[in-house]
C-alpha cells in the first residue's frame, strides 16, 4: 500500500513538473509581452542588479590581472578536441608565414598569426665558435615593426657572442682576436711617441707649475676668505676606472650636469671575468643596456618608434643565466616534472614598476590592458625612444641563474608572449613533456595549439632539451 502511494505521489509531481514546462514552452510565442513582464520584475530586484553588477566586476578583474581565460579555456578546449583541429590547421596554415628550424637538442617553430607582419625574432646557437660548449638562445617580441627586433637579433647578439668568445679565450690563455691587433699598431705608434717625450716632459711640467698656483691660490682662499670648499679630485685612483674608458670629464672628476643619455660604457672581455669565471649577469647587462642606446639614436634619426622584448639564456657547462627585457617568458621543467620560471614579466600595474613609472612623471592606465602612459603593454623594451626620453620605459633586464645539477631539467621553452596569451606555465611543461618525441620537440605543435586558442599575436616557441639534465652540444647555428 505504501509503495502504491509513493508512485502515485511521484507521478503526480512528474505530471505536474510537464504541465509547468509545457505552458512555457507554448506561452512564449503567445505571452512575450508577459515574459518581458515577469524579466523586468526580476532584473530589476535590488539583489539581482547587485549581484550582476559584482559578477561583472569579477570578469574585468581577472581580465585584467591576466589569468582570465588561460586554464579555464584551456581545459575546456582541451575536452572539446582542440588538439586534433590544430593538427587540421596546420595544414592549411601558409607556409610563408612559418619560421622554424631544427638542430640536435634545440628547435624554435614560429608564426604570424593574426598579425599582419611577423616581428617576432630568435636565435639559436649550440656552441659557439664550435669550440667553447656554451650555447646561446634567445627570443625577440618586437612591437610597432620589427627594426628594434632586427637589431637586437643582428647587432645585440652579435657583441655578446664576441664578449663571450673573447672571455672564454682568456680563460682558456688565448688572447682575443682585437687585442692582437691593437698590439701590432700599439708597436708602430710607439717609435713616433718617443719622438715627442721631451715635448710630453715639458707639457708635464708647465701642468704641474699651473696646479701648483692654483692650489697655493686655492689655499690662500681658504685662509683669507674661509671659502674652504673641499676641491675635486681627480678618479684616476678607482680601481673600476681600470674597465671603463677613460676620458677627460672622468680624469677630472666633471661629469655633465645635461640631462641628456650618456652611451653606457663599453668594457673589454676581461672585465666580466671574477673569480676564474664569466660573469655572465653582468655581460649581458652591459651588452642590452650599449645595444638599446645606439638603437634609440638609429630609431630617433629615422623616427622609428618600435620595441622589442629580450629574453636570452646562456647555457655553460651546468650554469643557466637568463636575462630579461619584457614580457616574453622562458620556464623550465624540473626532473620532477615541475614548472620553475625562469623569468617574470615586466608588466607595467607590478607594484614595482608601477611605481618607478609614477616617480618617473608617467602614468599607468588600463586600455584592454595595464599599459604604460595608455601605449605600451610592457614596461621594459629596447627601443621605443618616445618613452625612453622620461625612463617611462627602460632596458635593464633582469638576470636569473641556475645551477642545473639541482634541478636536472628535461627541456626549458623560451617563448613569446603569443604563447602565454593562451598558456599557463604549467599547462606549456605538461603539453611540452608529452611531445618530446615530435620533429621539433613539441614546439610546432604548442605554436599551432596556442593559435587555435585564439592568440592573436605572433607567436615562436623555442625548446631546448636536456638528457639526464645535460644539454647535449651540437652543431650551431642562427636564424
């Protein structure tokens, strides 16, 4: 009896649950005017506008801090069969528009995209000179065109590829190819010197007469007057004077009041070697910072306002140093399988560069994104003179370094920023570590992947793997 009144209450609900639904589905054509009715009493309940409007607010967040849509669209994508259609895409994809190449134990697979130019630039270097095992990889986003991106790929790596091999050289007791000549015209310059020592002793000695006045001059000042303002001296005593060019507002102890940029420096190779070892940090420091001055004059004289980002590494021996401009990205995958960065972004609502924009006299504001001055979506590049006049922008990268015998990685993936539009960390190792097997180990697919997600950025991706955590030297070359 009790079984028959629970299937008669349950068929009752169910009738009554149909009914509901059919009166529905037949009074909206008939009863719109009543929908709208019943709508407009809802949406415009107190809670219902509060909560709507908090849910809006939640959206522009994440949007804005950037976390919007990378691993909640990519799993979602990832169950639809997204993987399988990039696969179909590559196939209709224009070679023309693909850059890739191939080496032993490094490959770089790189796009257009929806873009309508390709300003994306890396290179690829083995071992450099084919002698001295360190290889070199590096990754250029350039912006606004692609002179700043050729430069930097051209000029940029080409110096620090010297240094290195110079460094190396001296280590190793070999003298760099420069020196050699500037001995031989140090020789021949030397017998037309000893022509003019008497003339060089007489100079030496009216100087000497001409400090002597000024210093008695000086001290009859101070005694008389009480005007004893220390006097300057000359910097001829520093030792780090011994790596910088010498000149004469430096032996004076001048330096101009101008607010004009003064090029950086320019040091030998022996100047990064410290304790038997290159100083990699302070190399490629120097190198981006004297690449980005001479760009911004070449740019100024042809009003060209591009930019580009820098991500470059430097593999030697069990030692990785990265260096940063921007936000191009390089993680690497541990033994275990973790992804570790092995650089951060340089975006411009960071507190830390947020702030040197502000007491900089520049602002930061949200245009689609956090933007320097509502223009540049990072806030460290070569290039782009018209924000590099106030230091709106600046080149200073950033340097990272690891020992590789701690971590024993599987590869690294140096990458642009096309690629982490649509890509987590995590989510680039994990797609990476199932396709080292692949011609281009992996790189093609995640590319192709990443523009099947919707990036509409140029996008390159660059892998380089390890075996047992060694990189394993091959052949060198560059794109």
């Amino acid at each position: 009896m009790d079984d028959e009144l629970e299937d008669r209450v349950l068929y009752q609900t169910y009738a009554t649950y149909m009914k509901f639904l059919s009166k529905i589905a037949l009074g909206v054509p008939l009863n719109f005017t009543y929908m709208l009715r019943i709508l407009r009493l809802y949406l415009t309940k107190p809670e219902v506008i509060i909560c709507g409007l908090l849910f809006i607010v939640l959206i522009v967040y994440l949007h804005a801090v950037e976390v919007w849509g990378k691993d909640f669209v990519g799993r979602i994508q990832k169950t639809l069969g997204y993987s399988a259609k990039a696969t179909k895409l590559l196939a209709s994809y224009p070679d023309a528009l693909i850059t890739e190449q191939l080496h032993q134990a490094s490959a770089c697979f790189a796009i257009q995209g929806r873009r309508p130019g390709m300003e994306d630039r890396f290179i690829i270097n083995e071992n450099i000179n084919k002698g001295t095992g360190i290889a070199v990889f590096a990754v250029f986003d350039g912006h606004a065109g692609d002179l700043a991106a050729n430069y930097a790929k051209d000029a940029l790596m080409k110096s620090v590829l010297a240094k290195i091999v110079d460094a190396h050289g001296i280590l190793n007791g070999k003298e760099p190819e420069n020196v050699a000549e500037k001995k031989s015209k140090a020789e021949e310059v030397d017998e037309s010197n000893k022509e003019n020592v008497a003339v060089d002793k007489n100079a030496l000695s009216q100087r000497r007469s001409s400090f002597r006045k000024s210093y008695s001059s000086f001290t009859e000042d101070c005694i008389q007057k009480g005007n004893c303002k220390k006097a300057p001296e000359p910097d001829i005593y520093n030792l780090n004077a011994l790596c910088r060019p010498l000149t004469k507002e430096s032996l004076l102890g001048q330096n101009s009041n101008s607010q004009k940029a003064e090029r950086p420096p320019i040091l030998d190779a022996k100047c990064y070697i410290e304790g038997g070892k290159i100083n990699y940090g302070k190399l490629l420091t120097d190198e981006v910072l004297v690449a980005d001055y001479d760009l911004l004059q070449l740019a100024k004289k042809s009003r060209n306002v591009s930019g580009t980002t820098a991500l470059i590494a430097v593999l030697d021996g069990t030692k990785l140093v990265v260096a940063n401009v921007g936000d191009s990205r390089g993680v690497m995958c541990d033994a275990k399988g973790n992804a570790i960065p092995l650089s951060f972004d340089h975006k411009p609502q960071q507190v830390r560069e947020k702030k040197r924009i502000e007491e900089a006299g520049g602002f930061v504001a949200f245009n689609g994104v956090w933007r320097v001055a509502g223009i540049l979506a990072t806030s460290r590049a070569m290039g782009d003179y018209p924000l590099k006049d106030k230091n709106l922008v600046i080149a200073e990268p950033d340097i990272l370094t690891f020992n590789l015998a701690d971590h024993k990685p599987m590869f690294i993936i140096l990458a642009s920023d096309g690629l982490w539009d649509t890509f987590s960390n995590e989510e680039a190792v994990s797609f990476i570590k199932k396709r080292l097997d692949e011609p281009y180990f992996g790189a093609k697919s995640l590319t192709m992947q990443s523009y099947y997600r919707g990036s509409v950025d140029n996008i390159s991706v660059l892998v380089v793997v390890f075996k047992n955590g060694t990189f394993r030297v091959g052949s060198s070359a560059s794109d």
